[in-house]
C-alpha cells in the first residue's frame, strides 16, 4: 500500500524527530483531529510556509540591492524637516 501525502509518496518521506513542548504537541494533536490531517501534515504545511517566507525576503532583496544605500541620519534629518517625526 502507498499512501501519497502533498503530492509525496510515503515512501519518499523521511521520518525525523523533534522535540516540541508539551503545549505546542497538544496543540498539534488538537489542530490534527479538528481538521483530519496528521500531525505530519500539519508541520510539513508549517516548514514550508516559513521556507516560502524566506523565499520571498530574499526576492525583494534581490530586487532592492541596486538601490542606493542612505545614511540613517541623513533620512533622519530629512523626515524631521519634512514634519514626519
């Protein structure tokens, strides 16, 4: 029998242990029932949506670093001119 999980076969899947607190795992075990995936699911979902988010950072970097570089008190002073601050 294989069972598929996010478009992975089982087998494909690496299992790994981690420690989490005592909180933190009923919570999990709670979301698990209330919404029928594992608790598996459930962190591979987690891991993945904070990967995404480094994904995206590093984008807009990217995108930023020919941008010129201010001085942070220069910026200052104008945004105090300018009524800002």
């Amino acid at each position: 029998m294989t069972l598929k999980c996010h478009n992975l076969i089982m087998s494909d899947l690496r299992r790994s242990t981690i420690y989490l607190d005592p909180n933190l795992r009923k919570a999990l075990r709670v979301k698990a029932v209330e919404t029928e995936q594992s608790m598996s699911q459930l962190v591979n979902a987690a891991i993945r949506r904070s990967l995404q988010e480094d994904v995206q950072d590093l984008a807009v970097f990217d995108a930023r670093a020919k941008e010129p570089n201010l001085v942070f008190e220069t910026v200052l002073k104008d945004l105090k001119r300018r009524g800002k601050l």
